[in-house]
C-alpha cells in the first residue's frame, strides 16, 4: 500500500501538458515518471507486491504506454506479456473489439492465442491512465472473449471525474494507484 506522501511524490513526476493532443486537453505525461529512477522503481514495487499473491499469469497492456508497465510488471512476477493493439498491428489471426471515442470509433485487437490456448488463464490488464473507459471496456471484453480469467484491470492514473471507472466496472475489478479528481 502506498503512503499518502508516496503517491504525491509519484504524481509530482507526472508533466502536464495544455492543450495536446488538441486545444482545452491536459495530457498527463508520464515520461517524466519513468524517467525518475526512484519514481519508477516506487510503482513496480507497489504493482510487484500487489500482484504477486494473485497467482496470474499473464499481464495484457494495452497500447501503447501500457506496453511499457506491463512488460515491467511480467518481468517481476515471472509471468507472460500480451499486448492489446489498435487494429492491424498485430500480424497473427485476431478477434477485435469496437469502441466508441468523442470524435468517432476505434477498434482494439489481440491475438486469439496469446493466452497460449490457456484457458481461464488469470490476467490483469494494464495501461497508464483511464478516462472515459472506452479503450479498457473494449480490451477486458477481449481478453474474456479469448477465454481468459480477467482479475483485474489496473491503471496508473484515474481521471475521476470521466467516469471511466464505471464503465471498466462493467466488465470487471478497477484498481488505480493514483485519482486525479
């Protein structure tokens, strides 16, 4: 569990950035956090002593930040990595997912083996922030659609007041380390 004063401190390795991808957004840049070697060491170990007494075994992330937490997290706990992708990345046979965005619609892939044909494989999915759910709706669906055990999502950063939350609540457990009201 992390202290109150940990999660500021992880925070305060958090840049934001006005107005990108387009005007009235502030984008939460996280190469800040993982550039900060005590910042990033701090949040593994906390996902590391999360995780580890789950049992899981494989950690999915989605595209393309979540590549980055979930490979670091697989690593820790000895386990497989899945990526989840946007639509034609992935070169294998894959079941996609549609999901809807403030500006139009987008599609999420993975591959239909990548739990290695393990059934009621457990996952935890992961990515670096939620907002409005869309993206971490569409890839828990997919990871049970593939016959996996989906335990947890887990993000980084939670944008409350998006309500993202409710929406991946649908679909399964929601953990986030830090809330940005």
């Amino acid at each position: 569990m992390l202290t109150s004063e940990e999660k500021s401190y992880l925070l305060g390795t958090i840049r934001d950035i006005p107005d990108f991808p387009k005007p009235g957004i502030v984008f939460k840049d996280i190469t800040t956090l993982l550039n900060d070697r005590k910042a990033f060491t701090l949040l593994m170990d906390h996902l590391q002593e999360r995780y580890r007494p789950m049992e899981l075994d494989f950690i999915a992330g989605i595209e393309s930040r979540g590549f980055i937490f979930g490979a670091a997290l697989a690593t820790r706990l000895g386990i497989g990595f899945v990526p989840l992708r946007k639509r034609g990345k992935l070169p294998y046979t894959t079941v996609s997912e549609k999901y809807a965005l403030e500006y139009g619609i987008d599609e999420i892939e993975i591959h239909i083996d990548a739990f290695r044909n393990q059934k009621g494989a457990r996952v935890v999915l992961i990515d670096d922030l939620i907002a409005t759910g869309g993206t971490a709706k569409a890839a828990s669906r997919l990871i049970k659609r593939v016959g996996a055990d989906l335990v947890e999502a887990s993000f980084i950063i939670h944008l409350a007041f998006l309500g993202g939350r409710e929406q991946v609540e649908e679909e399964t457990n929601f953990y986030a380390v830090l809330e940005i009201e």
